[in-house]
C-alpha cells in the first residue's frame, strides 16, 4: 500500500518500479512470516518483538510523510497562508 501511495505521485517509469519492488517486498515477508510459521513455530515468539518495531517504523514514515505534506490538517497556531 505504500509503495502504491508513493508510486501515484512518481512519474510513470518510476512509478511501474516502486510498484514492482513494494508487492516483491510485502511478498518476500509474507513468506518469511509464514515459513517461520511452518518451519519452528518456537521461532513465530519473534514475530512479537519483530510486529511492534514495524509498526513504529511505519508510524514514523507516516508522521514524516503528513509533517512534509502541504495539505496536512494543522493546529491553528501552525497555519501557512
């Protein structure tokens, strides 16, 4: 999904990429997840520490991306006219 966000804004050429190499990763985790899942699911006990430091960092790329944002709802005291 975010790969898809920042592809719409990205020329066409760049765009097919971004596309490409977003779907690749989220494949490749999935995998990942699930092989972990199947393989020793002792191991799945990782998934807990390894979701919340995703979230954070998807959180973070999220707030970085709304602060850079002109259309980016602000406190009153932060308008730019």
């Amino acid at each position: 999904g975010y790969a898809l966000g920042v592809a719409k804004f990205q020329p066409p050429e760049r765009a097919k990429s971004l596309i490409r190499n977003g779907l690749a990763l989220a494949m490749v985790g999935h995998g990942l997840f699930n092989g972990l899942l199947v393989i020793h699911p002792a191991l799945a006990f990782g998934i807990l520490i390894l979701i919340p430091v995703m979230w954070r960092l998807v959180f973070h790329r999220i707030a970085a991306a709304l602060a850079a944002s002109p259309h980016a709802v602000r406190q009153s005291g932060d308008r730019k006219f």
